[in-house]
C-alpha cells in the first residue's frame, strides 16, 4: 500500500517536470522570461522562431517590420536574432530605437539586478537605461513604414558620435518618471 502511494508521488512529480519542461520552450515569451528578461522587449504575436539550447543563439522571423512605442519609439526588422545568456541579449541585430529622429541600432539588452528595476539597451555609443515595468507585456507592433528607417542608424551612426553622446547623457536620466 505504501509503496504504491510513492510510486503515484514519483510518477507525479515526473508528469510535472515534464510538464514544466513543456511549458518552459513554448514561446519565446518563455525563452526570455527562463533567462530572467522582460517579455515586452519583443513585440507580440511572435510565432516563427528558433533557439539552440547550447549556445543561446535565436532567431526570429517577423510577419512584417515594425515599430512600437515605449518612451522611445522602437523598431524591429523582418529577422532578429542574436545570444541569449542570463539577463542579456548580446549580438542583438534586427532591433533599433529612435533618438531625436535617428535610429541607433540596439546590440545589447542587458538587465544587471532586477532589483533595481531597471533595463539597459546598449546603442552601441551608450547604454540607454530604462524602467524595466516599461516591458512587463509584448506590445502590439505596428507595421512600419519603409521609408522611415531602415538601416539610417547604421549609417549615421559613426558620424553622430558625438550627438550620439550628448544624447547618452540625457538618456542615463531615468526615464521612468
Ligand atoms: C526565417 O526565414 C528563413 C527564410 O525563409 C528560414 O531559413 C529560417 O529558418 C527562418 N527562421 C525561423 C526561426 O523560422
Ligand atoms: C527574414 O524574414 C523574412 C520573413 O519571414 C524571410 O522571408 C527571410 O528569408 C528572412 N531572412 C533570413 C536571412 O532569415
């Protein structure tokens, strides 16, 4: 009788590993939230997508390009892809944010203690910080017009270097206010 009652427990609790297993890779909602990042970085609706659970590599294909608004305005190409490791996104390529009408490629999303609250987007120049309960939920992503951005970012990147740092400076403000 005894024995048959632990027999149950242990099939139990392998059911529910199972189970969480399941659940743990079933979006890359999922992904994120198991590397300790806020699911809102990425906009909603994301279903064709791949992570290789050895190097944290992932990729991500878009129905279309497009924008999201948060305290800056962000865009995210047709493919996304770069490392995912514990509280980071290193090699981000695919997502950009808008400072004073220029568009800076993101290649790190980085949250250091999530006890602080914060998120920091590093646009290459500088870390943008940001509230992390900005990116509590997906948003919906609106498409994006072609002409607006592109790749303008990357191309003017190096001759804004220096705006690009006065901009820094006044983004480190916490823009949670
Ligand atoms: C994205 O699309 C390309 C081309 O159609 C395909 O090769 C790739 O496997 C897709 N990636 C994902 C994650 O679905
Ligand atoms: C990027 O995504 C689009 C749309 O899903 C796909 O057609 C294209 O092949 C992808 N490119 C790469 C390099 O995966």
């Amino acid at each position: 009788m005894n024995r048959r009652i632990i027999l149950w427990a242990i099939l139990l609790v392998g059911l529910c590993r199972i189970e969480a297993k399941a659940q743990a890779s079933s979006s890359i909602y999922d992904h994120l939230k198991a590397h300790g990042l806020p699911i809102g970085i990425l906009p909603k609706g994301i279903t064709e997508y791949y992570v290789d659970p050895t190097s944290g590599f992932f990729q991500i294909n878009l129905t279309e390009p497009c924008d999201a608004k948060f305290e800056n305005q962000f865009h995210y190409d047709f493919n996304i892809s770069g490392y995912l490791s514990m509280g980071k996104i290193g090699e981000l390529s695919g997502v950009s944010q808008q400072e004073l009408f220029l568009w800076f490629p993101v290649r790190c999303i980085r949250v250091d203690d999530p006890s602080s609250g914060l998120i920091y987007f590093d646009v290459g120049v500088v870390d943008k910080q940001f509230s992390l309960s900005l990116f509590e939920d997906p948003r919906d992503c609106t498409a994006a017009d072609p002409d607006d951005h592109s790749s303008n970012g990357f191309q003017f990147q190096d001759q804004f270097v220096s705006l690009g740092h006065e901009i820094g400076r006044k983004g480190i403000l916490r823009a949670d206010s």
